[in-house]
C-alpha cells in the first residue's frame, strides 16, 4: 500500500459532519460495508485498516481488519464499538489531501464512486420482516376501512429481498401486482418488552422500502392469501441506504412518495402513521423478541394501485422509485415472470 500522508491537505469545503448512510455494495464479487461521504463510497473496514496502518503499522491494521465486521448485520450487531472505528475511519478519509482522495478513488480498495460499484439491500438476510398494514390514516380512508386499534401485521420473508436496481420479478400466475412506498427501520439493539420511551434507541436506521404485493392472490384466491400475496422472490426491495438513527433524521414526519414511469402515484408523509415508530417497536416486542437486523415495514400511504379508478397494476418494462426525504430514491425496473 501506498504511503500516506494525512497532514496538509486541502479540506476547504468539506462537511465536517461524520455522517452515517451505511450501505451494503459489491465490488468484485464481494459484498461490503461502506458508507456515503462527500459523493464517494466508503469501504469502511479497509478505510479503518488504512487509518491504523499509518497510525500504528502493519500489525495493528491487520488486527483490525480481523476484528472489525465488512458487512452490514456484523456491524449493527457490533453495537458502539463498532460505530466508533467507522467514524474514526470516515474521520480519517475527511483528513486526507485531495490528491490522495483523488488518487484512492476507484483505484484501491477504500473509496469509490457510485458507478464503480453495485448497491445491494442494506440486510440481505433480514432474520425477520414484519410488515403493518393500514397504518397511513388517509390510505385506511381510500381503502374505505376503519382506523385500527391495534397495528394490522404480517410478515414477508428473506427470499423477497432485493436492492437498488434489481429487477422485481412478476409471477406469472397473477394480474393484479402492486406497488406500495414504506419507510423500513432496522432494529440495532435486541429486545423484549420495550417501552415506548426507550423504543428508538433500538432502532439502529432507516431506509426506503416497497412492499410489492400481488392483490388477487391477498385479497381473492383462496379465500384471500397475505403470505402468499406478499412473499414472491422480489417482492421487498430495500435501500438505497441506512441512515443511522443519530442523523437526527425524524421518522415520523417524511415525505414519501412512489413514482411510477415518471408518475408520481403516492404522495404522503409519515405524520399519517396511525402507530408511529415507538409505538409499533413497543407492541411488536411484546409479542417477540426484536433482534439485531430485523426489518419493519412501516405501512404504505394512499394511491395504491388497486384503489384506483381504473386500477393501476405493474407491468413488464415499468420502473418504479420509492423516494423518501433524507434517505433517498430506491429505484427498480419490473419485467414479467
């Protein structure tokens, strides 16, 4: 590796901020943590090996990298400690020249551009994906259903993961396939029986997310189906980031909106939720433990595309952008099973 030099370089301009939008991404067949800074990818576990190999030599870098985590559910499950050596590292890359910037980009193993690589789900695997239905009040009237008096819930499964870019696969055996903007929270810290007031400090982000939902089989066959309805491969696509939930971004009052071809289909904000984030982490962990990397889907807002007149379904070759203020655009093409 090449020799470093972390003092004199020009920083006029840059945000000072340690800023906190984890991502997952590949690079060479391989999956990493990384994290937004100044319009470049981190990978945070070669940018804090980087750090302590300038600091301390090859023996202190080589232990770090053994230590600390180069995926996203290792890294929450890493609590504080964790946290604190990737802002040491983001810290660390805000201190080097620009030339040295420059000359990392793209060029090593620690920095690079979004079009160098690809952005995955921020979980893969989510141990669990708990879903609330109903949970937007405007979207209960458009759907001409009371208010609930308690969250509405079902669950998908991993198989539905997928990230930014990937393509959301239509079954073949249904018609009527759906399209719902949510805002995701990932839980950081395990546990049971939460009260509402420490609720958030278990949560470790927040991201876009977009439950696809096949409405005939939900609603129609047999009787009406939500497993099967809801848990097709493709059916939860995530990203295009996790903002921790230090960013002082507040949960419940987002914009949101799904834009569909260009079209904006859904437009509300997170001030609608009939059970906020605290709220629904306090009666989730009454019934089940919580655990480091789970995912819940907070609800969608109105415009739906089956309580439209006429119903609005997705079809092969449509492109559909969840956007949420503060997290970003998650963006997925559609093609036909």
């Amino acid at each position: 590796m090449r020799r470093i030099n972390i003092t004199g370089g020009n920083t006029r301009g840059r945000n000072k901020k340690r800023t906190m939008r984890l991502l997952t991404f590949e690079t060479a067949g391989q999956q990493r943590l990384g994290a937004e800074w100044n319009g470049r990818i981190v990978d945070l576990q070669n940018a804090a090996a980087a750090k302590e190999l300038v600091q301390y030599g090859v023996g202190a870098a080589q232990a770090l990298a053994a230590r600390f985590p180069s995926d996203m559910l290792a890294y929450l499950q890493g609590g504080t400690a964790a946290r604190q050596v990737a802002s040491e590292a983001i810290e660390f890359v805000q201190g080097l020249p620009d030339n040295v910037l420059d000359d990392l980009t793209g060029s090593s193993a620690i920095l690079y551009r979004d079009h160098q690589i690809r952005r995955r789900a921020p979980i893969a695997r989510p141990g669990k994906i708990v879903c609330l239905g109903l949970n937007y009040r405007d979207h209960a009237a458009e759907s001409g259903m009371p208010v609930p008096s308690e969250p509405v819930l079902f669950c998908k499964y991993s198989n539905t993961v997928i990230g930014p870019g990937d393509t959301i696969v239509l079954p073949g055996t249904s018609d009527q396939v759906d399209y719902e903007a949510e805002l995701v929270f990932v839980i950081g810290k395990a546990g049971r029986n939460i009260p509402r007031e420490q609720a958030l400090a278990h949560v470790a982000g927040y991201t876009c997310g977009h439950d696809v939902s096949a409405r005939d089989y939900q609603l129609k066959r047999g009787g009406g189906q939500w497993m099967v309805g809801k848990t097709w491969d493709t059916f939860a696509p995530m990203g295009p980031v996790l903002v921790t939930s230090d960013e002082g971004l507040d949960p419940n009052n987002l914009p949101i909106r799904c834009v569909l071809n260009g079209e904006t289909m859904q437009n509300s904000n997170t001030s609608q939720f009939v059970f906020d984030v605290a709220s629904t982490i306090e009666y989730l962990s009454h019934v089940m433990t919580l655990e480091v990397g789970d995912a819940i889907f907070t609800g969608t807002p109105p415009g739906v595309g089956f309580a439209r007149k006429p119903p609005v379904f997705l079809k092969d070759g449509d492109v559909v952008e969840i956007q949420i203020d503060g997290i970003g655009t998650l963006r997925n093409p559609v093609k036909a099973g």
